[in-house]
C-alpha cells in the first residue's frame, strides 16, 4: 500500500530511488496490490532494446476493464464515474455511474461480438466527445478488439489510410458532432474514407446532431436499437498481459501515420499509478481533462488512468471559446472540479481574453492545475497561476509522449516544488538520459541534450503497427540501447528537466503533433506546385505555426498567387485536416540544398522565425544565392 500515494519530498526521492534500484520488485509490488488480475505473471519484466522486445508481466491474465468498472461495483455503484459535458450550456449534463457505465459497456460489447467482431480485431472509432465514445472504447478492451481512435477532425483520406493501415473491420461513428456554433457531418466523411476502405464490414452509427445522412444497406447500422436489444452483462475476455490493448496514430517526421500499439497488463498499471500522483487524485473529487480521446491524453488520462482509479471523470464535447471564452471556468464552477488538465495553446487563447471571462466564476474547488502536450512558455505560466490557481494550485507541466502511453517528467503536486517551463523531475520508475550527437550520455548537471530514456517502463509503446523495424530505426538506433524521444531538453543545477521542443522534423501545432512529410507531399500534389517545404515559426496562441516556402511549376507561375494559397490549404485540409493548414504561404524561386540534395531546414526556420542574423555558414550549400532572395521576401 505504502508506494501507491506519495506525499512529500522525501519519500518521493525514497521510492524513486527504490523503483530503479530494483525496478521489478517495484513494479511487482504495485501491480499486485493495486489491481485485479485473473492469473499472475510468470516474470515482471524481459527486455531487449537492440530487438527492441519489451514485455512486462509475462504469463500474467486480466481484463482492464474489470479494473476499470466490474471491481468498483461493490463500493460505487452509484458513484459518479463520467460526467458529460455537452457542447450546448443549456442541455443537461449526465452523471454516468459505475453501474450505468459497466451496464452500457457489457451492452456495447454484446452489440460488438454480435456484429462479427472478434479478439483480436481492429475496429476504428471515429466519434466526437460523447459518451458513446467512453462506451465503445471500454467495450473493444472488454471483448479484447483492438481499438484504433481516430481524431474526429482528420479528414476523409486521413481517416481512410488509418482504417487500412490496421484493416479494421468496422468503423463506429455518428451521424455527426458539435463543435461550439458548427455542425460537422461525420457519417459524410466516413462514407467518403469507406469507398477506399473494401475491409469494412459494418459501421455502427450513434445519433447525435439528428442530421440528415444516408445508411448503407447491409453495412451501416443506427447503435441504439442494438444496444437496447443487447443483453445487459457481459463476462470480460481473459486478456493476457501483452495483448494489444489498442493503436494509436501519431505524425512521423517521414512517411505515413505511425500506428503505436500498447499493450494491457503494463498500460493499466503505469496509467493508473501515474494519474493517482501527478493529481494527487483523492476519494470524491471531480477531474476534468480537457483533451479530445482522440489523443494518448484522452485515452490514458480521461478514460484509463482515472477509471482505474475509481474517479470522476469529466468528458466534455465543446470548445473553450463556446458560447464563449468563459466556458472552461463556467464548467470548473458547476461541476466543482478539483483537477484541471489543459493545453498550453488553450491557456494562451484564453489568456487574450478579457478576465472578466474568468472571474465571473468561482474557481475555488481548484486544487491541481495541469498541462501537456508542448513546452508552456513563461507568460502562459504565470496567467494559468495567478488567474485560474491564484497561486494556490499547484501546475504540474507534465512531459510524454503518444508512445510512452504516461506521464514521464512531472512534478508532483503539493510533493515537488515547481519552477515555470520546467517539467522538473522524472516520474517514479523513469531514468532518463541527455545525450550529446555522438551518441554518449551527458553526466551533471546545467547540460543540455537529446532526451533518451534508458530503461523500460510498463506503459511503452511495443511496436509500430505492421512494422516493427521502423519502431527501432525511429526510437532504438540512434542512441544504442535508450529509447530517442525526439526532444531536447536541458537538466539544471537541481536536477530539474526542461524540455526545449523537438529536434526532429515534427512540428507541434496548437500541441498537435505534425509531420512535415506528409504536408509537402499534400502540397506537392497540387498540379501548379513543383517542391515545397515546411518549417515551424512562433505564434502566440498556437506555440508553433506553419510556414510554407513553396516553388511553383511554370504553369503555377501565370495564376493569381492568394488563390493558390486558398487552393493549398483547401488540399491540406482535404488530405490531413484543417489542423495542418499553413499560417503562411511564400513562394520561391528554388530552396536552399546540402550538396547531397538535402533541403536545410535549419536554414528555413530561422527566416521564417525571422531570426536571420545568425544563419551559420551558408556558403557550402549547392545553392547559396537562394536564402539572400527567400529573406528579401518573407511574409
Ligand atoms: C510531444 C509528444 C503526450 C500528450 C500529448 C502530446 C511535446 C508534450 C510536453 C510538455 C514540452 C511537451 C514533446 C513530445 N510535449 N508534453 N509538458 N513540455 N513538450 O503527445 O502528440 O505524442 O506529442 O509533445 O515534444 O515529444 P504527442
């Protein structure tokens, strides 16, 4: 019991130091007092990085939904598990028991194997924030589907390519979803993606917006019905420890959509330890994560995580500016929420707003603030502290990844004392390394480097879905032995992490994760375009914005030059989603090359940054001339 809730300094540095002296013994003692499992593992942890091969607790069964739900029962049945949130102020808010919540889950879970859906299978959940969602997801882990979450904002081909990339056999979407003051038709765009996906059997359809859409015959199927018709109990598959628990995809700096998986036994652990800290999460309070379940946030830290808890989870359909920019506060306030966890780009959006946004509101139920997702820069910070904490919550700025599955640099509230823009101090059981770029270690501290991760830990992703070698060349070759992060970070004279941004060709947009790749190659399908590419530049809402340098075709040299632009970004959208449209649209006469052919982006970022007074050497380039009539025009 003692190492599951850590309360103050010492202790954290006591079951630090515990948990990576003897890592499994740790882990082993966590794992067997704080969950249920239908058989124990035969061993804690195998793991070769050079493979790479993790495997925790081997040999051991369960079902993380019993976890999650039918072991609450006897305690909470009547307890608030979910609270949803709609879109619109005026439509009541739902408070789903544990009772009601495992009831419609074994329901949904029926409504699943009756369709055909076996263990093992992939089904694609392309739903807004509704309760349904939560249900689907819980359902797939029951009956031990795998389950592949889309993002109800990509787009038709962005939807399509992640359905095919893991075959999924059924899609389960509704008819559409609310977003502030806008209607989106979801079933349109899932009809359009199915016309390129031929493995889709079946697409379940819950009503939402009551819009107007067309059912397929023989393949589109409205949920409720289903669901009412379904028996109420459902016995949780055995699951063993290493199963796929679901995919997840997230941008690579090349190439296609990276498909990570995670796993069940290891998942559920580190998930549900990590949420109980780094929110300090006691009996009865209310917990509100503001992230979409489309992202690793939602999935580990409003469905997972929490629910393992036994907690209040709040799952809120809207956005932060509708009916206007104090509906954050106005949900803190009538649901009394206790934990807050938001984004860096949402704090920035609303700190530009007047305060009378905030103070209208009673925020004193607040006693955790969180954010995720990029670095939170220094004014954000403070705002977040003094407006929405009034200095009195601590922020726990916590750092991770779509692939690490939980939060790996954090303070601990009320336990580690904070400084603004550092995420401070590894989570228990973390080791962390800063490399230098010959790949040894940087000892000491004020250093900085590449983040590496030395060690395994239970929530790490196994594999890129259907392709194992791209996980170790992405994450195990470049430091030998460490999983690569893709950030800096620097470490300072007490120890504490900052993390600096990414170091690769990933650029985080209002703390969405994009990859360059796939944007110039969307833009190079325009038929006026030859080459693109695309960098990163600092926007005060969105941390990052996109800023495209484009050379046009002769053909494109004779059109009007703001509709190609419009053209561009209506590609972009078409193939990724609105997310990755560009701020900034410069076109150039060529783009400055190594003499390998290898565009410097370096060389971009710092003109689009309109930081050009250092731009290093660039006389070894195949093309110096380029850069001097790129910065003569930049937007
Ligand atoms: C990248 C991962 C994991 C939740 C959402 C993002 C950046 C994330 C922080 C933070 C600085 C952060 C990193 C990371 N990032 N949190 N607290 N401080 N940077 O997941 O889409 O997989 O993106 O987000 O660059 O590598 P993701």
């Amino acid at each position: 019991m003692s190492n599951y809730h850590i309360k103050h300094l010492e202790e954290y540095f006591q079951v630090y130091r515990k948990s990576v002296q003897h890592p499994e013994a740790f882990w082993e003692e966590i794992a067997e007092e704080h969950f249920v499992w239908r058989s124990k593992w035969d061993r804690v942890l195998s793991w070769d990085f050079t493979k790479p091969e993790v495997k925790w607790f081997e040999g051991a069964e369960l079902n993380i939904t019993e976890n999650c739900l039918d072991r609450h029962l006897p305690t909470k049945r009547n307890s608030t598990a979910i609270i949803f949130e709609p879109n619109d102020p005026q439509e009541e808010a739902q408070h789903i028991t544990y009772g009601q919540l495992h009831e419609r889950v074994c329901r949904m879970a029926n409504v699943l194997k009756e369709s055909g859906i076996n263990k093992g299978d992939r089904v694609c959940v392309y739903l807004p924030m509704i309760p349904e969602l939560a249900y689907t997801v819980l359902a797939c882990a029951r009956i031990g589907a795998i389950h592949s979450v889309v993002f109800a904002g990509f787009s038709s081909n962005a939807l399509a390519a992640r359905i095919n990339d893991c075959d999924c056999k059924m899609v389960v979407t509704s008819d559409g979803s609310f977003r502030g003051n806008k209607i989106i038709d979801l079933k349109g765009i899932v009809d359009a993606a199915l016309e390129d996906c031929p493995g889709v059997e079946k697409v379940l359809v819950a009503k939402r917006t009551g819009g107007k859409i067309t059912m397929k015959k023989n393949r589109d199927y409205w949920l409720k019905p289903l669901l009412n018709d379904a028996y109420a109990d459902n016995d949780a598959e055995r699951m063993k420890a290493e199963d796929p628990l679901f995919i997840l995809y997230t941008s690579g700096s090349t190439g296609k959509p990276k498909g990570m998986v995670h796993t069940s036994g290891g998942y559920m652990v580190y998930t549900a330890y990590t949420f109980k800290n780094v929110f300090q999460y006691r009996e009865g309070d209310v917990y509100w994560c503001t992230a979409d379940i489309g992202w690793i946030t939602g999935h580990s830290y409003i469905i997972y995580g929490p629910l393992a808890n036994g907690a209040t989870t709040v799952m809120f359909e809207g956005v932060p500016s509708y009916p206007d920019y104090g509906r954050f506060w106005a949900v803190v306030e009538k649901h009394k929420v206790n934990q807050f966890y938001t984004a860096p780009t949402a704090i920035r959006a609303l700190a530009k707003e007047n305060l009378e946004y905030v103070e209208k509101y009673d925020l004193s139920s607040l006693k955790v603030l969180g954010s995720v997702g990029e670095p939170i820069n220094e004014e954000a910070w403070h705002w977040y502290n003094n407006n929405i904490g009034h200095g009195k919550s601590p922020i726990v700025d916590t750092w991770w990844q779509t692939e690490t599955g939980g939060i790996m640099i954090t303070p601990l509230p009320y336990v580690t004392p904070t400084t603004p823009t550092y995420a401070t101090l590894p989570f228990i059981g973390i080791q962390p390394a800063l490399m230098d770029e010959e790949g040894n270690e940087i000892m000491g501290i004020q250093v900085d480097g590449r983040l590496c991760i030395k060690f395994p830990w239970p929530s790490m992703a196994r594999t890129i879905w259907g392709d194992h070698e791209r996980y170790r060349d992405t994450y195990f070759t470049a430091y030998k032995n460490n999983y690569f992060t893709g950030d800096g970070a620097l470490r300072d004279e007490v120890g504490y992490y900052r993390i600096t941004g990414r170091v690769d060709d990933v650029i985080i947009v209002s703390g969405h994760n994009l990859g360059t790749a796939p944007i110039e190659d969307s833009i190079n399908e325009h038929p006026a375009v030859a080459e693109s590419a695309i960098v990163g530049f600092p926007h005060d809402i969105k941390g990052n914005a996109l800023y495209g340098f484009v050379i046009l075709k002769e053909i494109g040299e004779a059109r009007d030059r703001d509709n190609l632009r419009k053209e561009i970004n209506q590609q972009i959208t078409e193939h990724i989603g609105p997310i990755a449209k560009l701020d900034k649209i410069q076109f150039v006469p060529g783009l400055p090359k190594t003499r390998s052919g290898k565009i410097m982006r370096r060389i971009l970022r710092k003109i689009a940054s309109k930081d050009t007074e250092n731009l290093g050497d660039i006389s070894t380039l195949l093309n110096p001339e380029v850069v001097k009539e790129i910065m003569d025009n930049t937007l």
